[in-house]
C-alpha cells in the first residue's frame, strides 16, 4: 500500500509540478488507478513465473528420475 501512495504522489507532482501532492483533488482517484494496475499486473505476471517454475520442476524431476537410455 505504501508504495501506491508514493507512486500516486509522484504522478500528482507531475501532472500538477509546484503544488504540493496532498493538495491535489484526484489524489485519491490516482491512488485508487495506481493500487487496481499494480493489481492487475501481478495477476497477470505471477501466473507465469510460477508456471515456469513448475515447468523447471517438472523437467528436473524427469532429468533426474528417469534413465538416460530411456529418453
């Protein structure tokens, strides 16, 4: 949560340069987009890396379990 709101606060500086973050009206709009993308992108991003682990598992565990004259 917190880098939200320091991810927020550095959009409101630049959208609004010289004016103070906690003075800007959309602040809690921009917190509000900035928690839903980083949300949106760790259920898009996470999928994948614990399926390529799972993936790496599953072609060590055949490496190791099986024959090499069988493969």
């Amino acid at each position: 949560m917190f880098p939200s709101i320091f991810l927020s606060d550095a959009l409101a500086r630049l959208l609004n340069p010289g004016v103070d973050p906690r003075d800007v009206a959309f602040r809690p709009l921009l917190f509000s987009l900035t928690l839903w993308a980083q949300g949106a992108i760790s259920l898009w991003v996470f999928p994948r890396i614990t399926a390529r682990i799972a993936t790496a598992r599953r072609a060590w565990l055949v490496h190791y379990l099986t024959d090499d004259k069988v493969c």
